[in-house]
C-alpha cells in the first residue's frame, strides 16, 4: 500500500511539475507575445507621430501660401482700384483738353492756329496716357483674377490635406486601440 501511495505521490509530483511547466512556457509564450504588440504599438504611435508632424508642417505651409495669396489679392485690387481712379482722371483730363481745344479753334488768327496745334499735341498725349492707364488696368485685373484663382485653390488644397489629415489620425487611432485590446487580452 506504502508503494501505491509513493507511486501516486510520484505520479502526482511528475503531473504536477508537468503543469507547472507547461503554465511557465504559456506564460513566457505570453510575455513574448506582450513584448511584440509593445513593440509594434510603439511603432505605430512613432509612425502616428512622424506622420502628424509631416501633415502638420504641409498644413502650415498651404495656410502660409494661402494668406500670401490673400495679401497678393488684396494688393492687387488696391492697385486696380488706383488704377480705375487714374483712368477717370485721365478721362476727365482728356476730355477738359477737347473741349478747350474746341473753344480756341473757334477764334481765328494764325497765333491762334498755333496753339491750337499744341493742343492738338497735348489731346494726343493725353489720349496715349489714358490708352496706357486702361492697359495697366486691364492687366491688374487680370492678375487680381489669378491671384483669386490661387487663393482658391489654395484653400481647396487646405482641406484636403485636412480631411487627409483627419483620416490619418482615426486610422493610426483605431490601430492604436486595437493594439492595446490585443495586448489586454494577452494579459488576461
């Protein structure tokens, strides 16, 4: 009977030590499984990282080229706005020319033709210089356009990288999450 015991003891010891183990290679299977989604959620969180600092600095740079456009518009509508006034008031020059060109050539008398002449010369210079000033508005009109095409684009291309932004950040948060669940199940 001594002998069964002993033998069932043994048994025991040898089932026991078996278990034992076998729990101390779960455990180390477990230990190198944690240390792995460790790793690789610390990968993820220095991927997230480098890449929000990477869209962060692109967003930067659109809203720096967004507010440059916005300053290059405003400043291409004053100089067209400066540029209108100079057409009117060369207009109104032109104009206050002909119609004192159209008085003196009334009178008669060879010193008055002239003068007429000279007036003559100085409604063609005037015409030029007013032909010159709806050319340089024109073309401020022109650049004013461009100038909101790119802001546009600009703020388009704004969000966009926003949007893309936003994704990123709920996909690298979603793997985040998954990450730890996995390794909080490894725990338990």
């Amino acid at each position: 009977m001594q002998n069964e015991r002993e033998r069932q003891e043994n048994e025991s010891r040898r089932r026991s030590l078996q278990e034992t183990e076998r729990l101390e290679n779960e455990v180390q299977s477990l230990k190198s499984k944690l240390a792995e989604e460790s790793t690789e959620t610390k990968r993820i969180s220095a991927r997230r990282e480098y890449e929000s600092r990477d869209l962060q600095e692109r967003i930067d740079k659109v809203n720096a080229d967004l507010s440059l456009a916005r300053e290059q518009l405003a400043a291409a509508t004053t100089a067209r706005d400066q540029l209108q006034a100079r057409v009117e008031e060369q207009g109104i020059l032109l104009k206050s020319s002909e119609e004192k060109l159209v008085a003196l050539s009334q009178t008669g008398g060879a010193t008055d033709v002239n003068h007429e002449q000279q007036l003559g010369v100085e409604v063609a210079e005037l015409k030029k210089s007013l032909d010159l000033t709806k050319a340089e508005l024109r073309d401020a009109k022109e650049y004013a356009e461009k100038m909101k095409e790119i802001a546009a684009t600009a703020e388009d291309a704004l969000q966009d990288m926003n949007s893309t932004h936003d994704t990123f950040k709920e996909t690298i948060d979603q793997q985040l999450a998954e990450k730890e669940v996995s390794s909080f199940r490894l725990l338990n």
